[in-house]
C-alpha cells in the first residue's frame, strides 16, 4: 500500500512538472502570436498609409496640376513615385532626432569659461542679426 501511494506521489509530482511546461509553452505562444499579429498589424497600418498617402497626391495633382498647368495625369503608382522622390529631395532619410548632439553642446558650454561663453553669445547674435533683427548682448570684456 506505501508503494502505491509513493508511486501516485511521484507521477503528481511529475506530472505537475510537465503541466508547468506546458503553462510555459502555452504563454510563449501566445506571446509570440502576440508579436504575429503585431507585426501584421504593423505593416497593414503601413499599407494603408501608402495606399492613402498614394491616392490624396494623385487625387491633387489631376485636380489641380493638370488644369493649371497642362501637366499630363499621374496614376497610382507614379504618385507613390512622386512622394518617395519628394521626399528624398525635400525630406531626406535622416531621422527624426539626433540623440547626442544636446549632450555635445552641453559639454563644450560647460567647459568654456565665462568670458569665452559671452564671446560666443555674441557671435551667435552677430550671426543671426539679420534673422531677428537688432539684437542687445552685453559683452564687457574683464581685463
């Protein structure tokens, strides 16, 4: 009778080990399947922005472009075509932030001293007078 239930107990405690395997397996994949549908989400968000982006620039450009100007018709595709050109030449591939550059300026205003940080305050007004206007910046220089 021991046998038995030693041999119950071993097979409850294997099979609770095997039911924790599958819990695990049963959340990787759902969260891989997360990652899927994601992912699909992603790129149908993408397509529907080009194939809206796509259809607003050909709906302009054969509403406007061609009768003002006698410019010939644009279908789907050349408007893709044209808004990819656009934007390498108006828009660039850059990015949207340059991640060190504050920390760069940071570094090099606080190892100036403070007679070359006025220096340099007024240079940057001299530069941009003509943007602004008349620009008042003090320097006195400390002998």
């Amino acid at each position: 009778m021991r046998y038995a239930i030693n041999r119950y107990a071993i097979f409850s405690r294997t099979s609770k080990i095997a039911q924790s395997k599958i819990k695990f397996s049963k959340t990787l994949k759902t969260k891989i399947m997360r990652w899927i549908f994601k992912g699909i989400g992603v790129l149908a968000l993408i397509a529907l922005g080009v194939y809206l982006f796509g259809y607003g620039t050909m709906w302009l450009w054969n509403y406007t472009m061609v009768d003002l100007f006698h410019l010939p018709a644009l279908d789907f595709y050349h408007a893709i075509a044209l808004l990819l050109l656009s934007k390498i030449l108006f828009g660039g591939f850059k990015g949207r932030g340059h991640w060190g550059g504050g920390r760069m300026w940071k570094a090099k205003w606080e190892g100036m001293t403070p007679d070359e940080r006025e220096q340099f305050k007024a240079r940057v007004a001299d530069r941009c007078r003509h943007k602004w206007g008349r620009v008042e910046v003090k320097v006195e220089k400390s002998e």
